[in-house]
C-alpha cells in the first residue's frame, strides 16, 4: 500500500533546493522557444541526455526554426535521425511541423494534440516556454515519487498511471513550474537513479520513505516485465553491376520509412543455401541467375525496447543486366549515406569499413 503523503511543499521546496546547485548546463535550457524546447523533448523521450545532446545541436543547426523543419523533406530529417533510433519520433516531428502551418500552438490542448506528443511532453513543452502549471510525469518522477514516499502502485498500471499523475499535479509548484519540472527530472536522471542512487548524499534521505524501509531497489513497482520476442534477419548486400540493392520499409513495423538492404526473415537461423532458396521463391532472385554469394558477418545481436534481432550479412554480386531484385531501388554505394537506416545496418556498415565499391573481393 502507499503510504500516507506528508509534507508536500517541503517535498517541492528541497528538490529545486538541490536543482539550484546541481543544474546540468544543457542547449536546451535557458530557452523559451517552444519549437526548441519541443524538438529537446521528443529527443529526449528515448534517448539519454549524453546521447540527445549532440543530436540537437545538429538538428537545430539544420532546421532552426518551425519553417525549415516543415519546408524539408522526411527523408532529410529521417537522415538527420539516424542513429537516435524510434523513427516514428522524427516522422511525428515533421508531420506535426508541417501541421502546424507556422505557428506553434499556445494552449496545452493545441500542444497536446500535435502528433508524437502525449501527456509528458506536452506538459513538459506547456510548463517549459509556458510557465503553465502542468507536472510532467516520466520514468524519473516516478521513480522518485515511488522511492520518497514509499509508492507501491505498479506504475504500469492505468490506476498506478493515475495516481502518480495526481500525486505529481499536487507537488507542482505553480509559482514556478518550469523551474520545478526541470528540478524533478534531473533528480531523478542524476541522484535518484535507477541503479545505486546516491542516497547517502541525498537531501531528501532523512523523509524518504524507501532509503528508511530497505526498499529503494524494489520501487517503483511494475506489475509485468516486458517480453521480448526474437526475429531472425538476412540482409542481402546484392550488388548489381556496381550498384547496390535498397528497399524503403514501409510496414508497420519498426523503421518504418528507413531504408535496409534486401531482407529475408524467418522465424529460426537459415544458413546460406537456404537465404537463396528464400530469395528466389519471393522473387528477389530470378531461378536461373547464379549470384556469387558470401557471408559476410553472422549472428549480429540487436536489441530494441520489445524485439531482440539477430541478423546475419551476405553479400550477392550479380552483373549489371541482371533481372533480379527488379523491385528494389540500385544506388551508387558512394551515396548510400545519403539514405537513413537503422543502427544495425550503419553499425555494420562501420564495422565493414563502408563497402568500397566493389563486390565480394573488397569486402571484409
Ligand atoms: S534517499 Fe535515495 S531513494 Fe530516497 S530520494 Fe534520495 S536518492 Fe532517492
């Protein structure tokens, strides 16, 4: 059971207490421009900060201003994202861009109906460029709400979800809640930690109810893990002549609108013999062409929030009037960097030294 909610204020009063002299010096701040506070916040929804900080830096160097975002192309701001993973942020950004017809909207309903925004960001945008007395409720609040007043409504829960929110609307200071949001988060990012908080320097040790109870690694609570399932990729780097095979997905899936090499999943491992029988019987490889084909890396682990993906490389070279992978598009590879992909391809691409142009005898 939760436990009984004490002195609130004091609660509110400490935290932007040790946010005074603890305040990390980051772009975004000190800033009440809510294009960039929103472009700082949808960074920030699944990346950490030491990740997201240069990321800005770049994004708003190319797109500055409300105008620049709308006016460019999603491939361009996709490309501007790679690496950051969670596409469909950078697509929600530039969809809301284009929405918003050149002005951002001033009320918290206008901001919370712009695509990609939920109620987190929404507060955070409101009570950043705003000073409007909206709490924003994250992974960090709830953390050290859980923690400090010993919480132990699973936060993955819709009445958990509630009951933090509330919680969280009453410890709001609304003489200041900028200052009071941005003090809650970086307690929660920088001393109240998920892993081995710095109770023993905490200002708020003497009060919290967890550090007291033995309890600080049980909270916050979650009422189920998250399962993960399991996929299993071939890429094909299928070379044609001197150009190389690309495929936009457009699924719904996860990279949606990113760009990959010729894919073949299946539901276990398959060796080489069989990612060429697959090929040939979805159509990527016409049956009579015999493409010279090698592995190139195998049992590459990649993990996302909710799918572990292991994926294996070949690399195909067939010659310049080939029929096959008719459907896909033939870049150049010097302009493959031009086309966004997810981490996993840039990560072997790294790895692989880039493809040098040149099938199967260049290769790694
Ligand atoms: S004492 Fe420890 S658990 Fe409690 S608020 Fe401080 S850092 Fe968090």
């Amino acid at each position: 059971m939760a436990s009984t909610v004490g002195d609130l204020s004091f609660f509110s009063q400490k935290v932007v207490e040790w946010y005074n002299s603890n305040k990390r010096d980051l772009p975004w701040r000190g800033t009440k421009d809510p294009y960039a506070i929103w472009v700082s916040e949808i960074i920030l929804q699944q990346t950490r900060v030491a990740q997201g900080y240069d990321y800005f830096v770049r994004f708003m160097r190319r797109f500055p201003d409300l105008a620049s975002l709308a006016s460019a192309s999603e491939d361009e701001v996709l490309a501007h994202w790679q690496g950051l993973g969670y596409y469909s942020r950078a697509r929600n950004l530039h969809k809301a861009a284009v929405s918003m017809q050149g002005v951002f909207p001033a009320t918290y309903e206008g901001v919370r109906a712009l695509a990609g925004v939920g109620d987190y960001t929404a507060a955070a945008i409101c009570s950043l460029a705003y000073d409007m007395p909206y709490a924003v409720v994250d992974g960090n609040v709830f953390r050290v709400l859980s923690r400090y007043f010993g919480i132990d409504v699973p936060i993955d829960t819709v009445a958990g979800k509630r009951y933090f929110a509330a919680l969280a609307q009453r410890l709001i200071d609304v003489r200041r809640p900028a200052l009071y949001n941005q003090a809650i988060m970086d307690f929660g990012a920088l001393q109240c930690t998920p892993h081995a908080p710095a109770c023993a320097s905490c200002t708020l040790a003497d009060g919290c109810m967890a550090k007291n109870g033995g309890t600080v690694d049980a909270l916050p609570m979650k009422s189920h893990k998250t399962v993960k399932t399991t996929r299993y990729f071939s890429y094909l780097l299928a070379w044609i002549g001197s150009c190389i095979c690309l495929h936009k997905r457009t699924e719904n899936d996860i990279w949606k609108n990113l760009y990959e090499f010729p894919l073949i999943e299946t539901c276990q491992e398959i060796d080489m013999a069989g990612v060429i029988s697959s090929a040939v019987s979805n159509g990527m490889l016409v049956p009579e062409e015999t493409p010279t084909v090698r592995l190139l890396q195998r049992g590459v682990k990649h993990v996302l929030s909710h799918q572990v993906i292991y994926a294996n490389f070949y690399e195909l070279a067939l010659p310049g009037n080939s029929r096959s992978f008719g459907a896909f598009l033939q870049v150049e590879h010097g302009v493959l960097s031009g086309y966004a992909m997810p981490r996993l391809l840039t990560a072997f691409l790294d790895r692989a030294g880039g493809l040098k142009g040149s099938p199967l005898e260049q290769c790694p």
